[in-house]
C-alpha cells in the first residue's frame, strides 16, 4: 500500500506536456441560437431552459428555472437540497448568477437552509446594490425575501458523511464501521461516486449553465453544495463573478464545475470569455483555461506522478453566436466514465463528449 507521503515524494518533477481535445472528443460546436450548455447534471435543466427562453424567458430566468431542478433533486448530492455537508455535517451552499443585458450578477456563499441558492442569488443582483452575500447575512437576506428555511440535509448525505466522520482518524473515540456492513445508501453513494468518501474524500460536484436566447442575449448560472466535508465557511468558484460565472453580453458565457480552488486561482469565467474576445472558439478558449490551470499549479500534493494537476475541473462556455464549448482536464471522469456534457439547442437535448487536456481520469 503507498501511504500518502510515499505517493507526495514520489510525484515526479516531469514538467506536464498540455495535450490537444482527445481524438473522440467532441466538446463542442453549434452556431445555433437559443442554446444552453452545461454540466452533464444539467441534461434536464438544459432542456428545461432551452424550452423556456423558446417560449420567450430572459435567458437568466430560464437558466436559473432549470439549475432550480437540481437543487431540488435530492439524487444529486453536489448541489441544492441533499448536498454533501461541510465537516460538521452542515450543507453550504453556493450559487452566482450574471445576466448579459444588464450587466448586473448577485451571489450568496455559504448559505444554510435555502435550497435554491441561485433563485437568492438572482434576488441580491436584483434588489441590492451588493453582488455577494454570505453565512448568516445570506440567510437573513433570504428569509426577508420569502425564502423557505429547510432540513437541506437528506438521511443519506447524513449517513455518507457519518461514515466519512467515523474513519477519519484511529486516534479519536469513532469506531470504524464494518467495510462488510456498510450501510446500502453508503454503498450507493460510493458506486455513484466511484470514490469511497473517506479513502478518497475530495470529491466535487456542481452544475452550471450558460445560455445564448435568439437574439444573442446571454446568461448563466452556477450553484453547488461545494467540495464534500470541506471546513465550515469555505467557498469555492462557485460564488465567485468572473471564476465560476461570467457574462459579457456583447462576447460570450461561461462557468466551471470541479476543483473551485484551482479556478478561483485563474479567475477562469472572465479567462474564457476574455479568449473568446481574442477570436477563440468556446472549446478552445475553455481549453485555454485548462492549460493556464496546468501552468500554474505547482504544489505537488495537487499534481500526478508526470506532473499534471490531478484534480478534476471542467470549463463550459457559449458565444454570442451561439457557438458553444466545453472540455474538462481529464477525458474520465473519477468513476471511470466519460467526461461529458448537457447540450441543448435545435437538435434537441443531450450529452456529448468533452474535449480534455489528458486521458485519464483525476486521481484527487
Ligand atoms: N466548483 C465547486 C466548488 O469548488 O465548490
């Protein structure tokens, strides 16, 4: 078995060599509008959005009404009701959201016992001369907006996180479970996952959409529970304009899914829409962020053994044209599938394959 410090010494130097979009990938295309793209757990919310800006719905609205299917599914444990709770088994959560037309964004961090985080989100760009709300005062803003308080924490993120609460350390007074009797709902978890949450707890997950209506008006919006068991009070991209969310209305969309530390690092929302401006299509401005998050990264904890960040994130993006973009930094996923995600335009909506920078799949 190779204990952690062993796998840290060995990480090799080698210095990474950033590869093209994989040969199968597609990761992106169109020039249709409306459009909507986004993470692969937004299939639905992407349809969803895509009907209502065809039946006339400000692009912001319409993203948010689908992202608000997902905060409301308590089968997605990264984002909304049913997320995965911070290390006190309390869920956070995140959202932002940009609307072209108007320029204007609103965002809430850290907020507890609002499961639509986005709809809070849209109500402080709306209402306030603010852009970012967090903690309590998120909550109090949400609550003086007719926010219902809610239990966000569903019986099996509870029973995930106890589980991850009881292996942590040999020293304290928690006794390991049985890896024979774990509990069914567990057990799902890790099969879904494809990551056991304490041999391998850094996990993510988000959605985020960016879409493109007819006329060439653009939004988009991001919302998750954020990094699993992450400390109390973190926030990640998600919260953050110009990281986990940007809009220029005149240029294009676009948002991230995956490690927010990595992003928030190159600010990579306002990075691909700042590409698309310099002539790059969205795949290839995405694929820019990627690359610029390989440059960069240099602790060696975050990198594999031929010194590549070993972390899964993944940008998506759509022009003004309604071109629209994705790639990821691995072409599979941690449980072993497929990069991939939710398009939705005039050939219906579906997932399609990511362009990436490495096949592979992410190791942390
Ligand atoms: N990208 C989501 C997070 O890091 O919280």
């Amino acid at each position: 078995m190779v204990s952690r410090r062993m796998f840290l010494s060995s990480a090799a130097l080698a210095p990474f060599v950033a590869g093209a979009a994989g040969p199968t990938a597609t990761g992106g295309g169109g020039g249709q509008r409306p459009v909507v793209v986004g993470s692969s757990n937004g299939l639905r919310a992407a349809e969803l959005a895509l009907e209502r800006m065809k039946a006339g719905a400000d692009p912001l609205d319409a993203v948010i009404a689908g992202v608000n299917l997902v905060e409301d599914d308590p089968k997605d444990m990264s984002v909304g009701y049913g997320g995965i709770p911070n290390e006190e088994g309390v869920v956070q959560l995140d959202a932002c959201v940009m609307h072209g037309p108007s320029g204007r964004a609103g965002a809430v961090a850290a907020l507890e016992g609002i499961k639509n985080p986005s709809r809070v989100a849209k109500a402080v760009m709306e209402t306030t001369d603010h852009i970012l709300l967090v903690g309590p005062g998120a909550r109090r803003f949400a609550e003086m907006n007719g926010f219902p308080v809610e239990n966000l924490l569903t019986d099996k993120a509870r029973k995930v996180w106890l589980y991850w609460k009881q292996n942590l350390s040999a020293k304290d007074k928690w006794l390991e479970p049985d890896p024979s009797k774990l509990d069914p709902e567990v057990q799902e978890f890790i099969r879904d996952y494809g990551r056991d949450p304490f041999r391998d707890p850094r996990s993510h997950g988000t959605i985020h959409l960016s879409a493109c209506d007819g006329r060439g008006d653009l939004a988009g919006c991001t919302s998750t529970s954020g990094l699993f068991f992450k400390m109390p009070g973190r926030v990640g991209d998600s919260s953050l304009i110009g990281a986990g969310c940007f809009v220029d209305n005149g240029l294009g969309a676009a948002g991230s899914t995956g490690r927010g530390e990595a992003n928030i690092l190159v600010s990579g929302g306002h990075l691909i829409v700042e590409r698309i401006r310099a002539g790059r299509s969205p795949k290839d401005a995405c694929l820019d962020a990627l690359r610029r998050i390989a440059e960069t990264t240099k602790e060696k904890r975050l990198l594999d053994e031929r010194g590549r960040p070993a972390f899964p994130i993944s940008f998506y993006a759509v022009s003004k044209s309604g071109a629209y973009g994705m790639a990821a930094m691995w072409s599979h996923r941690p449980s072993g599938k497929p990069s991939q995600f939710a398009v939705a335009d005039a050939q219906g909506a579906r997932l399609e394959n990511a362009a990436y920078l490495y096949e592979g799949k992410p190791t942390i």
